[in-house]
C-alpha cells in the first residue's frame, strides 16, 4: 500500500483515481519531477481551508444552508471558524 513518501506512490494514487489520463503522461510527468526535484522532499500542503469553502459553497447550493451554526455542524468546525469562512466567500 502507497504510504505517500515517494512521488511513484503519489503517482499511483493519482493514476487511480484519474483513469483517463493516458500512462504516457504519467510517464513523463515522474521523468520531468524526477529531473528537478530528484533526492528532495516536496511540501504538500493540506489546503484544509479550501476544501471547507468548497463544502460551504456546496451546501450553500444544493441545501440553501446559510447559518453558521448548521455549516459548523456539518463540517465539525467551531461556529466562529465557520463565520470566518463564510466571510472569505
């Protein structure tokens, strides 16, 4: 099972889940990462903060869910962060 500590794990996992990428590409993409960044560990960051945005915009389309009460209980949040959110939509 890929852990995530090496770029072919992570390409595994992308390949996965996107299919339709031809393997070509994949190909290419490990040779050109591989050339500039051989031997060095890349920073992934989470983007927490965008993934509950893009939640937010979500309920706020299909459930019409505008109180920060309710997006704070849907996503597990505090009610302040989820008025923080908000704001920033």
């Amino acid at each position: 099972m890929a852990n995530g500590d090496n770029l072919f794990d992570l390409i595994e996992l992308a390949r996965r889940e996107m299919p339709d990428i031809p393997p070509e590409v994949w190909q290419r993409f490990a040779v050109l990462a591989s050339l500039n960044f051989g031997a060095s560990k890349i920073y992934i960051p989470s983007q927490k903060k965008r993934h509950h945005l893009n939640n937010i915009e979500a309920l706020a389309q299909e459930k019409e869910t505008e109180s920060a009460e309710a997006i704070a209980r849907l996503l597990g949040i505090s009610v302040r962060h989820a008025r923080r959110l908000k704001r920033l939509r």
